[in-house]
C-alpha cells in the first residue's frame, strides 16, 4: 500500500470499548455478532471470561443491538457485519439499562455510598435517554430518590405499567467485590451476606422479572468469576451461566484465524512487516494464546486473548516490524497481580507441596470445573481450581483417565505464577540473586551460549539462601520452583517450558529461544536428599545420561532447532540436598 493511502487504515481498537465508536470511526472490529441468535436462546444469563478479553466491547455491542433508541443507526453500526444480513426479530426492541461497576470505590467506609451513587447516576440517565418513551415526568420522579433500590423499584414500576421492555446489562459485575476480597475477608462476606445493599439489588433485579409483562425482559451480566454472584445467591439466582458453554467459547477473545486474518490486514496496509505472518502466529502464540474455556472446545480453536493481541499489533507497527522486546502489556500484568491475591486461599507453601508450586513446576493440574462455589467454600481443593480456571490463571488443556486437564495457557500467565512462587521463596527462605549479574550471566546465555557460570550462579543462590536451614524433605520441586522462576521473571530470551512433552518421555526444562535467539536449552534436573552417598548421585547421573539422549533427538525438538536456526544444548544438573553434585553438558 502506498503511504499516500495511510490516512485510510482502520485504526485498531486498542483499549477501546465502545462497539458504536469503533464502528463509526471505522476501526478494526472482529465480527462477533453471529452469536445473537444463540445468545437469545437464554432470557437471564452470565458470562464469565479473564479481564481484557473484550467483554465489554462484547457487552456494548450488544446494547446497540437491541436498543429501541439506536434502530436509526442500525446499518451504519452492523452494515457488512453478519447480524446486519441477518438480524432477528428482537432488533432495536429493548429500553437499555446498562450498569457499570468498575468504578465502584472498594474502600469499606465508602463502598455503600458509591453504589448508591453508581446505580442513581446510571437510572437517571436511563430515565433521561428514554424520555420521550416514558411517562412525563419520570426523569425527574427518579431524580428525587435518595435510595438507589427505591429508584430502581419505581423506575421498573412505572417501565411495566408502561408496556415497555427493558434489557438489563450487568459490566464487571464483580470487579470492586474482587477487590474488596483480595484485602479483606470479613468486608467481602459484609457485602454479599446478611442484608447487605448488593444482595438487596440483585434481589430487586430478580424481582422486576418475575411478575407479568415485567419490565426486565433480559438480562447479561458479564464478570470474572461466579463466586459473588454465588454468595449473593438468594438474591439471584436465574440466572444461567453459559460461560462454559461450548458454543460460546469464542464469544470473547480472539481465535487464531481471527488473530491471523488480523495481522494479515496490517501487514498488507502499512507495508512495515519484516516478519511473514506464520512467525508472527508462532512469536505471539506461546505468550497470548491456548485459551479454552469450555471442557467441550478441546479440539476447537484456541482464544487469544483479545488486548494483548492488539498490543502486540500495536507496538509491532510502531516500532515499524520490530518485535517488542517486552511481550506483555503492563496494564495485562498489573491486572494479573491483583488476581494472585485471590489465590492466597492456597495455604500449603512449604512442607507439602503447594498446588501452586505442582501446576508452576509441572505445567498442569487435575480438576473439574465447577460452575458456581462460595466464599466459605474455597477449601476444597476443586473449588480453588475453579477460581483459578475464572481468573485465566489455568486453561482446559485435555483429559486423561476421564479427568479435565487444567494447564497454564500461556507465558503471560506463568510469568504471574513465577511472580508468585518468588514471593513465596522471598518469605520462605529469603532467597536472592543480583538482577545486574542476572542480566549479564542472562545475555550470554542467550547469545554466546556461555551456561555453566549462569547456572552456578543461580545454585549458589539457592545454596546460600538455605545454609542454614534443612530443606531435605523439600526435595526437587522446590529446586525445579526455584530455578523456574529464573528465567520466568528475569529473563526475556527464552520460553521456558516444564514436563515438555517429547518423542521418549517428559524433559525437566526447555528453554526455548526466542525468534533471533541464537542458542536453547534442554535441563535434565534430578535431586537427592543432602545425606545421599556419591554413588547414589552418580546413580542419578547415570540415569539422566540415559535419558537425555532421547529427549535430545526427539522430531519436535530437532526441527524447531533447525528452523529456528539456534543450538541446541543439553545440561545435566545433579543436586544433593541444595548443592550443585554434577553439571555435565552432553554433546
């Protein structure tokens, strides 16, 4: 394309929500309206995905389907999208009641009054929006309310008498109850039990659809978890929830062909790709894909997810077909470190192994999905899982023996776990490395493949952090934790991949290169307790010369080498207790 056509490039959506905006300026926008039809099949529903998976463009694409204010502008909005060939009867019927409660202050000594405050602004302005449809004086009538409930009771009132329609639409439903649970228990449970004011709306929600003609026809409310709505449950409780269900898996998010197609516009429209699409899919994939969130899509596609997609595109363009050195968007990572707090119920760091350190260090979990838990319920194993499957902290991976797999989807995600683990180590055994060294020992290991004094460096670490300590009955998960959290939170050059699945069995560690890294890493781990004898390491080492080889000619591993044009090297590490016993490269 020619510069002189630039000005004509649909500008992507970065960070944006608003579906009648993006449409009206003519952004990129990836068609998700064939899913009405299947989405009208359900009067009362919930849909759950991680944050920054497009929800809310999702939510408000929605809102100006069916809002009666907007069928003017219908062609302008869905003209060449699939709904627009082929809308449904229910187009551009609804009153909209859109609710918002991202904004919702958390802060225990205000939260009540900024509710109030949020749901008050939110009827007036509805009240407002609809004048001209609503009896005389009803904007004004809302307006004199004090009490957000009263509101809402008289405004549903005065919709029904009027034979009108509302369509109720619930935004981060959770968000600010997520927040106040992260810091406190005991204020979280205040807020959804007993009286409380939420509980008190989701049961006038409940109420303004139950009677005849009643003035909420439809309700979607979308969140991060179902674990609020749970324990405001005889409040609500009408609501289903197809965030599992298998046809509307890629209701959010983008799909590797979406991704694709993507990326295929902007290579063609600004002409600034240095790298062919395949090896974009192949750059981005490992950090932003393998998202599947219903245990019946495991042999469909993959979601990306959505923002960071679109940041990837983003930075790519700017820095005119350079790959971004950092993959993730901070907003991304800021928004996974608030959720890790929610997993604080995982008591078990240290004499056991914790359910955090098995899915960091293996990759994977077993686990069922359950479809709704309660706070006081988080102490079953299965529930904890489930929270973490909401959060995006662990994906549908397969099924083994008639048991759901639960995998890390992506690096994006182990990063947070690696963040995790180190803070757990930090505590633990007051534990550190010099990021300067690590960053010099790093860059050698990467483009001179220069190893052994990084890995020493890291063992000597370790060692020193727990001189004085017995760590014996820790054994090798905590060293694999440790030595993962390394190249998960202080290296960029590398994927690093555990229990990597090969031609002859499961290698410790794979440190794959990233595109223009010219040098990989293969790591045969084992551990001994530090009473072991020196046969007993040798034993070990014998064992793992015998299975690296393997490892080492295994298809996969080998046409990624060649490929990728990068050396492969393959390490041995034998520990005895937290003492580095063997370091031997294989030829």
């Amino acid at each position: 394309m020619q510069p002189t056509q630039k000005n004509k490039i649909r500008l992507l959506p970065y960070g944006m929500s608003d579906f009648a905006t993006i449409r009206k300026e003519n952004r990129y926008y990836v068609d998700k309206t064939m899913f009405i039809p299947k989405l009208e099949e359900f009067k009362y529903q919930m849909f759950l995905r991680p944050r920054r998976f497009g929800k809310s463009l999702m939510l408000n694409m929605l809102a100006a389907y069916y809002d009666v204010a907007m069928k003017d502008s219908f062609d302008d909005l869905f003209g060449g999208l699939y709904i627009g060939d082929n809308p449904t009867e229910e187009r551009n019927k609804y009153l909209i009641l859109k609710f918002n409660f991202s904004g919702i202050d958390p802060d225990e000594t205000k939260v009540q009054d900024s509710f109030n405050t949020n749901v008050l602004d939110t009827l007036v302005s509805f009240a407002k929006k609809y004048k001209d449809l609503l009896p005389e004086g009803t904007a004004s009538k809302i307006a004199n309310e004090t009490k957000s409930n009263d509101a809402f009771t008289k405004l549903t009132n005065i919709i029904q008498l009027a034979g009108l329609q509302i369509y109720a639409i619930i935004d981060e439903y959770d968000n600010f109850a997520n927040t106040m649970l992260a810091d406190s228990e005991s204020n979280y449970m205040n807020l959804t039990h007993g009286d409380g004011f939420f509980r008190l709306f989701f049961n006038n929600l409940k109420a303004a659809t139950t009677e005849n003609d009643a003035a909420v026809s439809r309700i979607m409310i979308s969140g991060v978890t179902p674990l609020t709505l749970s324990d405001v449950t005889s409040g609500y409780n009408i609501g289903m929830n197809i965030s599992a269900d298998s046809q509307f898996n890629s209701l959010a998010g983008f799909t590797e062909t979406e991704f694709r197609q993507m990326l295929e516009y902007y290579r063609d429209a600004t002409g600034v790709f240095h790298h062919t699409v395949d090896e974009l899919i192949e750059i981005t994939k490992p950090w932003y894909d393998n998202n599947c969130f219903s245990e019946d899509s495991i042999d469909d596609d993959r979601m990306y997810n959505s923002d960071m997609g679109l940041f990837f595109i983003r930075e790519y363009i700017k820095k005119n077909g350079k790959i971004p050195e950092n993959m993730v968007d901070s907003n991304i990572s800021s928004d996974y470190n608030k959720m890790t707090k929610l997993i604080r119920f995982e008591q078990q760091f240290g004499e056991k192994t914790s359910l955090i350190q098995r899915i960091n260090n293996d990759g994977y979990i077993y686990g069922t999905i359950k479809p709704e838990f309660a706070l006081n319920d988080l102490n079953r194993y299965e529930n904890l899982v489930s929270l973490m499957f909401y959060m995006g902290l662990l994906s549908v991976g397969g099924y083994d023996m008639g048991t759901t797999i639960l995998t890390i989807p992506n690096n994006t995600v182990r990063q947070q776990y690696f963040r995790y683990m180190v803070r757990n180590y930090d505590t633990f055994v007051s534990w550190k490395t010099d990021d300067n060294i690590m960053t010099d020992l790093g860059r050698m290991l990467a483009w001179k493949g220069e190893h052994e004094k990084f890995f020493r460096y890291i063992a000597s670490c370790m060692k020193d952090a727990t001189k004085n300590n017995d760590f014996n009955k820790y054994g090798e998960a905590f060293v694999k934790g440790f030595f993962l959290c390394q190249f998960g939170v202080n290296l960029n050059y590398f994927t690093p991949f555990t229990e990597q699945e090969l031609d002859h069995g499961y290698s410790d560690l794979y440190l794959k290169p990233r595109i223009g890294t010219p040098h990989g890493y293969i790591i045969e781990l084992k551990y001994c307790k530090h009473s072991s004898t020196p046969a007993e390491v040798k034993a070990l080492l014998e064992q793992a010369r015998v299975q690296l080889p393997n490892y080492i000619n295994a298809k996969h591993l080998t046409t990624e080498a060649k490929d990728g044009n990068w050396t492969l090297h393959p390490i041995i590490l034998v520990f005895k207790g937290w003492e580095l016993a063997e370091y031997e490269v294989m030829e």
